[in-house]
C-alpha cells in the first residue's frame, strides 16, 4: 500500500517570505535548476528550525531555515547542518545537500536547500490507509534501530566527520549544558528539575569507550519510509544537533519519545509517533535489541533515559519560554508549558526505578 508523505501547508504570516528572492542565488548554486513558477509552502509539524517545501517549476525541494527568536548558543546553525549532510550523505541514507545561504538579507535569516526524499512520515497516529499488523510493527521498529545502529558505527574519521565533535567529556558537557539551559530558560510556572540536575551531575558514566555519530533526535518522524511497503527506511532527517558522542546518549534521546501503550495518561498526551501500537517493541525490548545487535554491553540503561527526559524537557521549555516572550507566534506552543511539567513526573518515576 502506498501512503503520501506529509503535505505542506499554507507559510505562517508571522514565518512567511519572498521565495522569488533566493531564485537567482539557486540557479547560480544548482546548474540544472530549470525555469518555472515560484510556489512556497511550510511543513507544520516539529519544533525547532522551520521546514518548508520549495517549488520551482516542476522542482521540489526542502528549505530550512532557524526560528526566530532568543536561540541556544550553538543552535540552529544552518552552515554546520549543510555541513553534516554534505559529508555524511555518500556514506549514509539522508537528503543530499543543493545549497547554502550565509547572507540573512534575503529571507531574512541564513538558510539551506536540499533534495525532497519522497516517502512516509510517521507522526503521532497513523495516515489515512496505513495500518501495520503486530508482526509488521516489530519489524519496523527493528529497522529503525538498526538504522541507528548502522549510524552509530559508521567510521566518522575514514568519511570527514572527525572534527565534528569532541567524544572526550561528552556526558559531562551534555549535562551541564542542557542544565544551564534549562536555568536560563525557565518560567515561574514550571518545576525547577534542580533535583533531577543533581541526580544527573552525580551519576554521569564514563566516556564512552566506543564513541560514534550521534544524530540527537532520532525518531520516527525523522526518518522517510518507503512508499512501496512502508517499513524500508529511504533517508534520515534533522541533522542540526548532530556530533560526535556517546551512542547510548543518542539511544537515551530517542527513547525519550517512546510512550508505550502502558505508560500513564498524562504521558499518552505528549506521544509524538506511533510507538504505542500492538507489536512495537518496549523500551526495555529496544535497549536489549540494541545491545545485541551493537555488540555493547549495557549494565543499566536509566541514566541514559533520565537525561533523555531531561532533555526533552529541555527543549521543550527553550520553546515554551520564546513563546511566552512572543518571540513565537505558533499557538501549538502555548501548551509546551504542561509538556515541561508532564516530563518532570515521568522523570521522576524513572530515577526510582
């Protein structure tokens, strides 16, 4: 069965620009960009840098570009995005690179194109015409993880990537930093997490010993699936907070995300992809999936999902405070505010497992 990708929508007035304008540095940039019509729309979904989908004549491409905004000191950055895709897409499956932009005076901010993979995406509930059967679901979430997997043990030195990231000290810059982000985004109406920070900064593991590619938001929204069958997996997405890092953080990260169909009403609210669904495997079942078939022996995996909580918290409340500032127009973001409170229980459960 074959199922269409995510449909672009009408550009938010508060997100809109002149697409006419950034024409003619793409037709000096990609030689066999041909002549036609200029059409923009905006993808609706995610959080963080603003997709759309650019159209010229019978071409169709994906912009990105940051949000507005109050941003984290090293995010949203378009050049290092490029970058990573640049270097990383002969060696692994996510959009090739077409150009880059370093002068905000066109839309307004810098910017890059890249080709469209035509396929799935996953969301919160399953598109119209899509089902999976419980052996069909299992099979999909391996694949997911063993696309991972295969990321997580690519030879990031042998293909460019090395000065990418500093794997010495990864944990303990990841904690302090998103910790400090936290502090520095936090509104009176939220939790403070200063004892869910403690807990982090005293049970931070060692470097590890195998470090590798770490993509930072690997889900299932993040990822193109075939439209032939719907389970093979064509590219990966969202590169901008890609480094070099401890996988098991990486894995932390993405299980975050992973409600499973038991886990409390409160959490079912904030599920953003399909991972409740009769077959996916649990978040227990994945971390030993993934120690077997990574060949990396993992002695307790909590610290690992408490940060990704932590995390997603995190990010979630960097959101909520622009939008609180009116920095943010989008009205989805009003209720970032009770995500931040929802993960603090959840967060909390996890430490006393």
């Amino acid at each position: 069965m074959s199922v269409s990708s995510d449909e672009a929508g009408r550009v938010r007035e508060s997100e809109n620009f002149d697409a006419a304008r950034i024409v003619p540095f793409l037709r000096a940039q990609i030689a066999d960009l041909a002549d036609g019509p200029v059409e923009l729309r905006q993808f609706q979904a995610g959080a963080s840098n603003l997709t759309y989908l650019l159209r010229i004549g019978a071409r169709e491409m994906i912009l990105r570009r940051p949000p507005a905004g109050t941003k984290p000191k090293s995010g949203h950055d378009m050049a290092r995005e490029f970058e990573v895709l640049a270097r990383l897409h002969p060696h692994f499956p996510c959009p090739r690179p077409l150009a880059f932009c370093a002068d905000a005076s066109l839309i307004g901010s810098e910017f890059y194109v890249m080709e469209k993979i035509e396929g799935v995406i996953l969301r919160r509930d399953l598109p119209a015409g899509l089902s999976y059967r419980p052996a069909e679901a299992r099979t999909l979430c391996g694949s997911l993880i063993d696309m991972q997997i295969r990321l997580h043990t690519l030879d990031y030195a042998a293909i460019g990537l090395g000065d990418f990231g500093r794997p010495a000290g990864y944990v303990e810059r990841q904690v302090s930093g998103w910790s400090e982000r936290f502090r520095r985004a936090r509104t009176d109406d939220v939790p403070d997490y200063e004892e869910i920070m403690t807990w982090l900064q005293d049970r931070m593991p060692d470097d590890a010993p195998r470090p590798g590619i770490v993509h930072n938001d690997f889900r299932f929204d993040n990822v193109v699936l075939s439209p032939a069958d719907n389970r093979t997996i064509m590219g990966v997405l969202d590169w901008e907070m890609c480094t070099l890092g401890d996988p098991l953080m990486d894995l932390g990260c993405s299980l975050a995300y992973w409600v499973e169909a038991t886990d409390p009403a409160p959490m079912q609210g904030l599920r953003m992809q399909p991972s409740h669904l009769p077959g996916m495997m649990t978040r227990r079942e994945i971390v030993e999936y993934y120690a077997a078939h990574a060949d990396r022996t993992i002695v307790d995996f909590t610290f690992y999902y408490v940060f990704g909580l932590f995390r997603l918290a995190v990010i979630a409340q960097q959101i909520y405070f622009r939008w609180k500032l009116g920095q943010s127009k989008n009205p989805r973001f009003q209720s970032f505010g009770m995500f931040v409170s929802v993960l603090s229980d959840a967060v909390s459960r996890a430490m006393t497992r």
